[in-house]
C-alpha cells in the first residue's frame, strides 16, 4: 500500500520493502507470502470502476487489515497450515504502519511483526518531518553542517521577505522562473495558497527522505547537496538555492498554482493523475484526509528550517485540500485522525512481540516509536545516520555499516521470538 503495485520478483528481490524478510526466511525455512493492499494494485484488476467518493468509501486501514486476516484463512486452509505455523508480518513506511496494526488487531493470527520506518501515532500537524529534516541537514555524519543548515535557513528566510512585496515576488518568479500562465495571472506568487505551493515544492531539495549517503544523485544525498549550497562562487544563498533547484528540477518553468492541486486530485479515472499502474496518488490522499493526517507544515514555533514568515504552509491549508477534493470537513480529517490513533493504541499499543525500526534522520519517525517499551516486549531499533528504512532494501556492500548492523540486529530479535513459539 501507499507505493506502486507489487512486481511478479518482490518473492525474489523482495524489493525496497522486503529483502530483509526473504533472507530471516530463508534462515528459518518459512514459506514467504506478499500481500497487495487494496486500491494499491493495477488497473487491469481493481475492485472498483473509478476513483469516486463513493467508491474510495471502501479503502481503509482497517478494511485491508481484514483483507490480511481472510487471506491468513484462505492460506492457512489451502496449506493446510497449523496453529503452530507462527505469522510474523513485515513491511517499512505505510507497509510498516500496517505490519504493526495488523499485529495489534488481531494477536491471534499474527505472532509478531517487523515495523520499519512506521508513523505509528497518526497525527493532523505534522510539523516533527521538517523538525527531523534540519536535524539530517546538520548531521555530519551523512555529509550535512550547521553551516548547510545555516544556508538553507537563510534562502528561505530571504523568501519570506521577499514574498510579502511585489518587487520582491518579481525578482523570485524571474530567478526560479515561475510560470505566469496559470490563472493567477502575472503575480501568482501575490496568493497565499501559491505561496505555499512555491514554498513546499522547493522545500524538498535540501533533503530527501529516502537519503543514501552513496548515492551519485542530488536528490538522495544530502552531501551532495549541501556542496550545491555550501559553494560560494554559486553567490549568496538564495542563488546557491536556485542552483540546486534548476541542478534536480531543471530550468522550465516553474508550476506554483494551488488550482492546479486541486484539479490534480479531482482526477478519478484509473490511469490518469492517479494512474493506478504506477500509484494512486488520489488513494493515499484520501488516507490522509479519513484516517492518518500527516500534513507536513512549517510552524513558526518549530524547527523548520523553511519559510514560516510568512505563515503559509499551515495545517489549515492542508485540511481545506479535503474539503475541496473529498468533501471532508476540516474538523472530521481531525477527529478521523483521534479515532484511528484511538483504534490502533498510537505510541502506546497494549501488545507484545512488535519490533520498531527507525532512522535517525528520517522525517518519518517523528511518529513512530523509538524507545524500547519497559512494560510491553516492544524493542525499538534506532539507526544512526539512516534514512528511510534502507535496512529492508536489498543489501549493498556500500550500505552503511548502522544499516548492515541494523540488519543483524533484526534477525536476532526475530529469531529470539520464534525460539519462544
């Protein structure tokens, strides 16, 4: 769920969320299965015609939780599997979230479960992601300084200035080359709601969630980048900003329109906006809206190291995207969010047997659990210096020695667990 449909080899590579549970199987002979989440698979085989408010009434977390304990049915009955075949689940991001949830809704069929880089506590206001990002620009030890934070601080602080007059939003529009021909005219940057969208968009440059300190690419390494903005002859640092953006975005011009957000996430056909072949963007935001939040902003009185002056990337903002795309109230996103957490016991699951694993510098653990529980058997793994889950990717010889540790760390705790059963 929450990524594009399964390949035919996740049972053979396991792919970026599954590599590590093929290798514990292996270890211990257990049979492997792969589970598609509902409204994350092709086209050719959806369950629904389109991508309507009326059909999405049927994509939930708790509805593909009871997809899970079906098929433990249909599997156990089909291999004529046993009480003493122990079910642990696996998975990193949303997958993570649901290995954790499944465990904790239904401790009969599922013995254990491996819960990486999993948000666990829903939440509205998101601001702890961009918190977790100026920590990772600042971390030495995947290639980031005080002195890029400094840098990054400052650019977006310029364009705060600059935002609130028009000579200012002339000068941005021209260095960032921002589109004119939306429907705001020649000042789209004068409408708050484009200024966010100016703001987020650029906010992704300095760092990636998916950081990999080996990676050649500016998007995945946060080295590299902070070179970008630490390189004076690039000029001050708005202009080392605006290299980097024209080094990852290119140089065309510079979509900022909200409307156009709007009209993205109205689509409802199968293979359009949200081309389901690849990934339905539409499915995830409407998770967002009736079940987990997770609207990243950027509050004054955080540590976002964006443009918060002017306010413009707000939890409001992000809730009236709901309003506008599903119908939601703002007020239901927020009590969707208390139910769900009230559902599934957020940081504080009354459960046994869930190992979670986190990054350090990845933005989502600002969510997740990252203390071992002294009441429960709920270990917590916390990986220096990683990002998103890299652990259940396939094993490289350049991965980090944290994740290659990680890794072992994993297997033994798992092991450990199944010499109880």
């Amino acid at each position: 769920g929450e990524s594009d449909p399964m390949h035919d080899d996740i049972l053979i590579t396991g792919e970026e969320h599954c590599a590590l549970m093929l290798t514990a199987a292996a270890e211990h002979g257990a049979l492997v299965a792969a589970v598609e989440h509902r409204f994350y698979n092709p086209k050719d085989a959806y369950p629904v015609a389109d991508l309507s408010v009326d059909n999405l009434r049927f994509l939930s977390s708790t509805q593909a939780q009871a997809d899970l304990a079906a098929f433990h049915l249909h599997l156990s009955t089909a291999m004529d599997l046993t009480d003493s075949n122990r079910w642990v689940t696996w998975g990193g991001s949303y997958p993570g979230v649901m290995a954790a949830w499944t465990r904790y809704k239904y401790p009969h069929l599922f013995y254990a479960a491996v819960s990486s880089s999993a948000p666990v506590e829903n939440i509205a206001n998101m601001e702890g992601y961009n918190n977790v990002v100026a920590k990772a620009i600042a971390d030495e030890a995947i290639g980031g300084s005080e002195e890029c934070l400094s840098v990054v601080k400052a650019s977006f602080s310029q364009i705060g200035d600059m935002l609130v007059t028009q000579e200012g939003r002339a000068s941005l529009m021209a260095s960032f080359n921002v589109s004119t021909d939306g429907p705001s005219g020649a000042d789209p940057l004068s409408d708050p709601l484009n200024q966010e969208e100016f703001t987020t968009d650029l906010s992704y440059l300095p760092y990636s969630q998916s950081n990999d300190p080996a990676s050649d690419s500016l998007e995945d390494n946060v080295a590299l980048t902070c070179a970008v903005l630490l390189d004076e002859s690039n000029g001050e640092p708005l202009e080392r900003l605006v290299a980097l953006k024209n080094a990852v975005y290119g140089t065309d011009a510079m979509g900022v329109e909200y409307a156009d957000s709007i009209a993205y996430m109205a689509d409802e056909s199968l293979d359009g906006n949200s081309d389901t072949d690849v990934f339905c963007e539409r499915c995830w935001f409407y998770q967002t809206c009736t079940e987990v939040g997770f609207y990243q902003t950027c509050d004054p009185d955080s540590a976002c190291p964006f443009t918060s002056t002017p306010w413009v990337n707000t939890l409001s903002m992000n809730l009236d995207l709901c309003t506008l795309t599903f119908g939601i109230s703002n007020t239901s996103v927020l009590s969707n969010v208390d139910t769900s957490n009230a559902q599934y016991g957020g940081r504080t699951p009354d459960i046994d047997r869930i190992l979670y694993v986190n990054g350090a510098d990845d933005p989502w653990s600002s969510q997740s659990i990252l203390e071992s529980s002294t009441v429960h058997d709920l270990p917590a793994i916390v990986v220096e210096g990683a990002s998103h889950h890299p652990w259940t990717h396939p094993p490289l010889d350049s991965d980090q020695q944290s994740v290659k540790d990680a890794r072992v760390a994993i297997q033994a705790q798992v092991s450990a667990w199944l010499a109880l059963a």
